[in-house]
C-alpha cells in the first residue's frame, strides 16, 4: 500500500489552533506520497497566503490505516 496523504483545508477559529468551521472546508485531495502532498499543501496555503485565518494541513491517512501494532487498545 502506497503512504496516502490527505491535504485539506478551510478557516479556522483561532489561527493557531486546528478548529476548522465546518462550512469552509476545502479538501484538496488525496495524494500518493508525502512529495506531491507538500507541493499540494504549499501551492493552497500560497493562494491564501494573506488570509490569517485560512489554514491548510496534510493529514498521514497511512498511519490511521496502518496503526502501530505495538499500540493496545485500552493501554
């Protein structure tokens, strides 16, 4: 399985936080590797470059779909 990344997007409450309104979501997509979801990442975080409360994030869907196997349930 290739190490999926989602990049996506929207305003956020307070800039420094990770509160997206749920009503500007933007999602960019899903990409293949980290490479093609950094320039993704960087070339939407540039479009709103000027807008503090834009935030753009890339999310490792492969570690959400592959856990560590080392990590219990409960521990």
């Amino acid at each position: 399985m290739s190490k999926l990344h989602l990049v996506f997007g929207g305003r956020v409450k307070d800039p420094q936080g990770l509160d997206f309104e749920e009503s500007s979501i933007d999602v960019v997509g899903i990409f293949p590797d980290y490479a093609s979801a950094e320039k993704a990442w960087r070339a939407a975080a540039q479009r709103t470059v000027d807008d503090a409360e834009m935030k753009f994030v890339v999310v490792h869907l492969h570690r959400l779909l592959e856990p560590d196997p080392n990590l219990q349930a409960g521990n």
